[in-house]
C-alpha cells in the first residue's frame, strides 16, 4: 500500500536524496503498474517537519504530512493506500496534475493560434480537465532532483483534440515547511495551456471529518459567475455582499445555505476567484486554518485565479479493490489556475503557448501552527 511504503522508506529516502548515489535509485519505489503495463513509482520526500509522496501516475501528490499544535504527524489530504483505487477513481483526480487545460472549456471548438481545435467532450458535453485521458491518467518519467522531484509529459498534436506537440515538465520541491509546485510548458505548434494541481485539502488529519469548521480567506475582490453547465459567462462579479466575500476569514460552512443563485447553481462552493495582485508574481492570496488541530495553510501562486472546490460532490463512491472513498466535504480544493473557459473570453488572461516561449508557474503551500 502506498502509505506503508511510505512509513518504511521516507528515512532511507530522504538520505539518498543527499547522497551521490542518489542516481541509482532513479526509478523511486515501484507501487505498481497501470493495465497498459507502465510501472508506477513513488518518490519520498522530507524535510525538518513536512514529508510528501509523489506518484508517477497522475504526477499525483498522494501522502503530505505536517504536524499539529500537539506534534503529531498527520496527513493533511485526501488519498488511496492503493494504486488501483486511484486507476479506478476517473472523476476525483485526487492530488494529481490536471492538464492540458484544467477545469472547463465551453463546447468544443476553439482557436489556439492559426488552428481550430475540436476538444474531447468529457462533462456536460464540454471539455474537462483535459479531456477523457487527461495528464491525471497518464504517467510520468521522473527524475530526482536534491530537493525534490521533477516528472515530465509529452502529450501530441491533438491530443484529446487540442492542438500542439506539448511537454511539461512539473517540479515537486520541499523546504523546512512548505511544498512548492513548478511547472514548465512549451508547444510547437500553437496551443493553449493552463495546469493546475488538484489536492483535496483537510487540515484536520482526519478524513473522517469535514472541513465546514475550517476559516478560509481569499484574495479576491472578484469571481467569475457560472450558468448552468459550470460555464464563466464572461464577466466578473464583486464578492461584496455575497456568500463569496472571503476577503476576510469566514468560516466555510457558515454561508453554504445562503439563498444564492450561484449556489444553487453549482450545488456549493465550485467557483474561479479572480485573485487581487500582478499574475505572473508569486503573491500571497488563500489562508486555511483549521481550528481543531491548529494547522495552518497559506497559499502563493503567480496564477491569475483560484477554484475554490469545498467537496460537496464528494459522496463515498467506493473504488478499486480496497473499496476506498471519500464523503460530502472531506476535503477541499485551492486550485491555483487561469480562469476556466479563457481562450472563448478575450478579456480573461491569456492562455495562448506559442512555440519558442515557455509558460511558468508557480504555487506554493506553506504550513505552519497556531498553538
């Protein structure tokens, strides 16, 4: 199971990450195979006190420890013990790098350059999350780096529909008590491209309760509006005076039963927050705090958005073997992100790669405790 493996390794890992040996173990630990046969490896990795997991499959973060007001190392997100449940599981995308393009793309035409692209339908008969085989369900080659891990993707021209040959290289790196996230695109010809991670977050260390307790804020002013496919119509809305304001800390489960219009529209919080401050800067812009353990998490990006997910499609589906799943919200997500459905809203940021340039992100999650 993959957090055994976890327990047994984390030590002997973290020594060879700072031994010159380090090459010889370039294929991480082998957690299993894919039914195509593609191994399957997970790379450890830690630091004073935060420890990570990261698996080929999906580029997937799968295990993140920090300890709470008390001391105790704990898991502070959703996740399988087994390989097979994550292969089962097509919908969650728990802890994995979603692409090429993450969230929703309206209908399936689009322009990436002097092309015309027919997008894969995946949800609503519309593209989602890069499509029916997107970067969540392939794997990776990795390599180790002193810190950290670096996978990489190359995904063709056409692939799920869109246009370009596309590579991403993606770096997990860990320092005294964050996780920091880098990516790396780059297409020939044209595409559009918007990565993000999709980590359900409960900071309790328990996924047996939900995170309706827990005090987010959020640096935004804005959110984009949704009709009723989960679509942006185009426009940004203030955030005042609606159960959106988070710009100051507001207890979640708090306004989930406003009478809302867009939460009655997307079931709960499923919306893009149109983040205050220059994209392209890493910025300050989420806070998590959860007041039963202590555990703090602040969130930096140079992305221009956030989705704020708070788990209420969640709904104990069990999957794989192990019959694992997870119940309405257990955990949360902050994806950092470009808007969804930018490349058919001029006025969004751009999303367009053209070949010769490399799109670069960044996103870190930095923990700490309140005692």
């Amino acid at each position: 199971m993959i957090h055994e493996v976890h327990e047994e390794v984390q030590s002997t890992m973290a020594t060879a990450l700072m031994s010159s040996n380090w090459t010889e173990k370039r294929g991480g630990i082998k957690v299993g195979t894919t039914p195509d046969g593609s191994v399957v490896d997970l790379h450890v990795l830690e630091h004073e006190s935060i420890d990570a997991a990261i698996m080929t499959y999906g580029a997937r973060l799968t295990s993140l420890r920090t300890p709470d007001r008390y001391g105790n190392m704990e898991d502070v997100i959703l996740k399988y013990s087994i390989l097979d449940s994550y292969l089962a599981d097509r919908s969650c995308c728990l802890g994995a790098i979603v692409g090429r393009y993450a969230n929703r793309i309206a209908s399936r035409r689009l322009r990436a350059g002097d092309h015309t692209c027919l997008a894969v339908r995946s949800d609503r008969g519309n593209p989602l999350h890069g499509g029916n085989v997107g970067f969540d369900q392939q794997v990776w080659s990795a390599r180790p780096l002193r810190s950290g891990v670096e996978l990489a993707l190359t995904s063709p021209d056409r692939d799920q529909g869109l246009a370009g040959n596309f590579t991403v290289r993606v770096r997990y790196t860990i320092s005294a008590s964050s996780l920091r996230i880098d990516s790396f695109c780059s297409t020939d010809p044209t595409a559009v491209v918007s990565l993000t991670n999709r980590t359900y977050f409960n900071l309790s260390g328990s996924s047996d309760s939900t995170i309706l307790d827990d005090e987010l804020s959020i640096a935004a002013d804005s959110f984009t509006p949704v009709n009723s496919d989960l679509i942006p119509t185009g426009r940004l809305s203030p955030v005042e005076g609606k159960p959106f304001d988070f710009r100051s800390k507001a207890v979640i489960g708090d306004r989930l039963g406003d009478r809302h219009e867009q939460l009655e529209i997307a079931g709960g919080y499923d919306h893009n927050f149109a983040l205050n401050g220059a994209a392209g800067e890493v910025r300050a812009v989420a806070r998590l705090h959860c007041p039963a353990s202590g555990r703090t998490l602040r969130v930096s990006t140079t992305e221009p958005g956030l989705q704020f997910y708070a788990g209420h499609l969640l709904d104990n589906r069990k999957y794989g073997k192990a019959s694992e799943g997870h119940g309405r919200h257990a955990g949360l997500c902050l994806q950092t992100q470009h808007f969804p459905d930018s490349p058919n809203y001029p006025g969004f940021s751009s999303t367009e790669l053209r070949p010769r340039y490399v799109a670069r992100s960044t996103t870190i999650f930095e923990f700490s405790i309140d005692n």
